[in-house]
C-alpha cells in the first residue's frame, strides 16, 4: 500500500511580490513528489500564489505590516518597526496555532514568516538574511534582538550558492543555535533560454515591488521622466490595476498580473531594465543573467547593500529615489560584464532529506 502523501503548510510575507514569485519553484518541487499544499498568507502575494496554484487551498495569515506613513522619516518608520514586530509576530503565532489545529499540516515551510513555525511541527524558514544590514554600534544589537525568531525554526534555508558566487553576501554569513542552515541555490520562477521567441522587444522594462508608499513613489517618479521620453515601455508595477492605467500614453503598457511566461520573455528581451534591487529580483537578473538600473527602496539597507555589491561586480548600475532623471544615459548598462552560473541540486538534496525527517 502506497504511504499517504504529507500534508505542507506553505505561507509567504506580503511585502512585495519577491517572496511569493521565489516560492514557486519551491512548490513545484514539492507538488512533483506529490506533497499536498496548504497555501497561507495575505494581500497580493497570495493572491499571486492562487493564480499560479489555483488549485490549492489557502487560508488567510495576517503578518508584519511596513507600510510608512506619507513623508514618514526613515528612521522613525524604521524604530516604528522594530517596537510593532514583536506584538505582530505573536500574533501571527497565535494565528498560525490555531490554523495548524484545524487543518492538520505534517510541516511548515515559511518564506519570511518568523511567527510561522510551531514548537511540534518540523517548520523551515526561507531566509537569506542571517545578518540584517545595520551600522556601527546598533549591529550587535540588533542582532541580539533577530537572531532568536530564526533560531526558533527547525531549519533555515538560504536561497543562495555558497562560496564565491554567493548573492547575498555578508547576509547569509552567520550561525543559529539549534537550527539546521542548509543553501537551496537561487530561486527563480523565471525561464531562461526564451530569446529566439520572436518578440517586437520594447526599449525599456520597468519592474517595481515593495511596500506602499515607496513603491507608489518611484512609479509616479518614473512615469513623469518617461512623459519626456520616446521609449516603448513596459511596466510590471507590483500592484492591481488601477483606473489611471488607461489614461496612459499608448507606449506605455502596463501588466499588473503578469504570466511566468511573460515575465521571462519581457526580462529576456527588454533593451534594457529598472527595478529595486530586491533579492528576489537579484535572482531573477541572474537566472537570466540581465543587468538592470537598480533604485533601492528608501529605509532598506538590504537593498542598498546588495546594490552596492553588485554595482561595485559591474552586474548593475545603482541610482537613488532622491536623483532626477533616473531614466538617462541607459546605454551605459551595455558595459555590465554579467552574472555566474546561478544552476545547482541544492533545492532538490535538501527537499529530499527534509521531506525524511517529517
């Protein structure tokens, strides 16, 4: 008699599409050795896993909400985090329990989620960030604070290659107490080997992501240059549609629901790329080894760390929110020297031994 399939509690952080679009390889992986999945989470990162899955069921998991206030300074928004993370994690805790209660997972898989692990449940959380990003004094301190909710997972999976051509850098570099850390390769939705699709390529794709009102602002910011500009555009805004959408120019198309298909071929072939220099979209440039204009969002050293990294690699060009014209001089993206080969096991390996232990 065949064994029953296991039952896997799958639930990602709504901030940006990242951690949603990185998922599904994940999933994938784990529907093809026949796991049953249970998606959880909210906003439009979940619904962007339902389009793709829409066969799976899901459950709303309220989390950690980022939205900054209008004009907020960064550094208040930022203390205002670091006072509200703790009450919005037990919550998502709470939440979490009493989900488990009711549809009986055998595991938790959590991209970002520190309040979804359970203390009799094998629960693993994707994470590159070992190390947030800080300054001076307050690291140490910082990380006093974070590295528990890590430590509090069965296991830790970095979506990265270990060695020389790690992504994330200094972020991944750390040890956690109790908790088994194991490199799963770079996460990608996206599918290489689609340029000989023939495709009337646009000039310019513009692929925005992130938490409200950042990402409203740069959108905003990039669509007045462009009013100045004779470029075919593309724009992936991160966002449902909106009613000004159609009062755009018609060299302006907006995909605010893009298919994997799409999004692979736009990336491919695009002349060239603007975009935040998230992880997720780091993974996604060198699956298909694109360089891009990176603007990292304001109030997140993450990005501005990685964009510097990898400016500093000649693999992007990194500007700022605050600059004007953030749309001249593309054609200096033509000097970028590319990205390593990114194809690894890792993912499979460690599915297979974690799908053992539960």
């Amino acid at each position: 008699m065949q064994a029953p399939s296991k039952h896997i509690l799958f639930t990602v952080l709504d901030w940006g599409l990242g951690h949603a679009t990185r998922s599904v390889p994940v999933i994938e992986e784990l529907l093809q050795r026949g796991m049953r999945i249970s998606l959880a989470g909210e906003g439009y990162s979940l619904e962007v896993l339902k389009r793709q899955f829409p066969e799976l069921p899901s459950y709303p998991l309220h989390g950690i909400q980022v939205r900054s206030k209008h004009r907020e300074p960064t550094p208040l928004w930022l203390l205002r985090i670091a006072m509200t993370m703790p009450g919005q994690i037990r919550n998502e805790r709470r939440q979490l329990a009493t989900l488990c209660e009711r549809i009986l997972p055998d595991a938790i898989i959590s991209d970002n989620r520190y309040g979804a692990w359970h203390p009799t449940i094998p629960s693993a959380l994707i994470c590159h960030q070992l190390n947030l990003p800080t300054h001076g004094l307050l690291e140490p301190l910082v990380q006093v604070f974070y590295r528990p909710y890590l430590n509090r997972f069965s296991e830790c999976w970095i979506p990265d290659v270990p060695g020389n051509d790690s992504l994330s850098g200094k972020l991944s570099k750390a040890k956690l107490h109790g908790t088994k850390i194991a490199y799963i390769g770079i996460l990608s939705r996206l599918k290489a080997g689609l340029k000989e699709v023939s495709c009337d390529a646009n000039d310019l794709l513009i692929l925005l992501s992130g938490p409200e009102p950042q990402r409203g602002i740069l959108e905003q910011k990039l669509l007045a240059e462009l009013s100045s500009k004779s470029l075919r555009v593309v724009l992936f805004p991160g966002r449902p549609p909106i009613e000004s959408d159609a009062r755009l120019p018609e060299s302006i198309q907006v995909r605010c629901k893009p298919e994997v298909d799409e999004l692979s071929l736009q990336l491919t072939t695009a002349k060239y790329i603007v975009c935040r220099p998230g992880y997720s979209s780091l993974m996604d440039l060198a699956r298909l080894n694109r360089p891009a204009r990176c603007i990292p969002t304001p109030g997140q050293p993450e990005q501005q760390y990685l964009g510097v990294i990898h400016a500093n690699k000649k693999r992007i060009e990194l500007r700022h929110q605050h600059e004007n014209r953030l749309l001249d001089h593309l054609e200096s993206l033509d000097e970028c020297v590319g990205w390593p080969d990114t194809q690894s096991n890792l993912l499979n390996e460690t599915l297979d031994r974690f799908l053992k232990t539960i």
